[in-house]
C-alpha cells in the first residue's frame, strides 16, 4: 500500500504550491495535515528554537496517522529528538537532519544550506553538525518567496520565486560547491530549477522523506 505523510503544518496560509510539503499534490497518496494553532512563521523562525513552545507539536504526534511524521519549518530541527522519542514511527523535523548523512560525503566548504531567513538559523539548528554553520545562504528579505511567507500573502508568483532563488545561487557559487541542501519546505518546488541553473545535487525535505518512505512522494517530486 502507497504509505501516507502526516505534516505537522504552521498555521498559516500562504499558498502551498504542487511541491511544498503542505501541499496534496506533492504526495502519492492524499496527506494528513495538522495545522497547529498559534506557531506562526515568528514564532518558529527564531534563533532561540528553545524557546519555542512544542507542546502544541507534542500534542499533534497523538494524533498521527501517517506511516512518517514531518514538520512543514527546517526550524524545528532543534527539537528532533525530542519530538521522534514520542513516536513509534519515522519522524523528520527538517530536511537538516540529512546532514547526517551529507556530512561523509561533503565537507563545509562543498556544501550550501539554502534557509528563508540566515539570520535566524543558527548553529543551535544544526545538532552536532555545527561546523556546517558557515555553509548557509538566505533569501533577502526583499525576496518574493520570502515576503509572501513573511506577510502571510494569498498570492505567490511562481516564476518569480524561482528566478529570484536560482539567481541568488548562481551568483553566489563557486566551484567548491558540490551539493545543495534545502533547508525551507517551501523550496522544494523550485528543485529542478535549481538543479539545471546549478548542476549541482539537492536534497530536500521531500528527498528525506522519500529516503525513508519510499512511495511516499508523487513521482514528478521524488
């Protein structure tokens, strides 16, 4: 049987395009998603991720339905473990939890973590992976992805999003750089593009998921 996603989700409600983790159309079978009440995008996205409040999220892991829990912000990463101790099945906080994996392959000088605000994601985001702090790029504020996600906007210009992200990357590359990580679960609609723009590898939130659940994610996204 295809296996089904539970997405944590923020509450919000900017539009979750064919790709992002909260939407539908990203997975091969219909999602559970729980919206928790009250974790904002401020409130999430914080370089104190202590101080976030996670009761909210250990009360959604109740009820959890799917074969893999996700979180829809690579900003909860701080509370991996904490949250997984909770439940008997798989569970992925952020696609940062790849740097278990990333970090035997590629060193901090050959990796890019790509977040919706560098300001905001720190070392204490990266568990025992803090050497790759040095390795993360942001969207400008003045970004049309990140004013969307930021305003909490009903309306998103795909093309725009993706000329913007994929001019950001290549203007900032050099020919260290051997691989991608996104660390934003709504970047992973613009992975193709990023690809071609780049030639480098990405991995994603939907990567991880996929990884571990394979099936999990429609074909045009795995």
């Amino acid at each position: 049987m295809t296996p089904r996603v539970t997405v944590l989700q923020l509450d919000t409600y900017f539009p979750r395009i064919a790709g992002d983790v909260g939407s539908e159309q990203t997975y091969a079978r219909p999602p559970q998603i729980i919206r928790i009440g009250g974790a904002s995008v401020g409130r999430i996205v914080t370089n104190r991720p202590q101080d976030i409040d996670i009761k909210p999220f250990e009360e959604a892991l109740a009820h959890a339905e799917g074969d893999i829990i996700v979180t829809s912000c690579g900003f909860l990463s701080y509370w991996q473990d904490h949250l997984a101790a909770l439940t008997d099945r798989p569970f992925i906080s952020s696609a940062l939890t790849a740097l278990d994996d990333l970090h035997r392959i590629h060193s901090p000088d050959a990796l890019r973590i790509l977040t919706f605000n560098q300001d905001a994601l720190t070392a204490a985001h990266l568990g025992k992976h803090t050497a790759y702090a040095g390795c993360i790029i942001g969207l400008p504020p003045a970004h049309h992805l990140r004013h969307v996600i930021d305003q909490n906007l009903s309306a998103l210009d795909e093309a725009l999003a993706s000329s913007e992200i994929t001019k950001l990357l290549c203007e900032t590359q050099t020919e260290a750089h051997g691989h991608i990580l996104l660390e934003c679960t709504n970047l992973p609609p613009y992975r193709a593009a990023i690809k071609a723009a780049t030639g480098l590898p990405v991995t994603d939130i939907l990567t991880c998921i996929e990884t571990i659940c394979a099936g999990a994610i429609a074909p045009q996204f795995s």
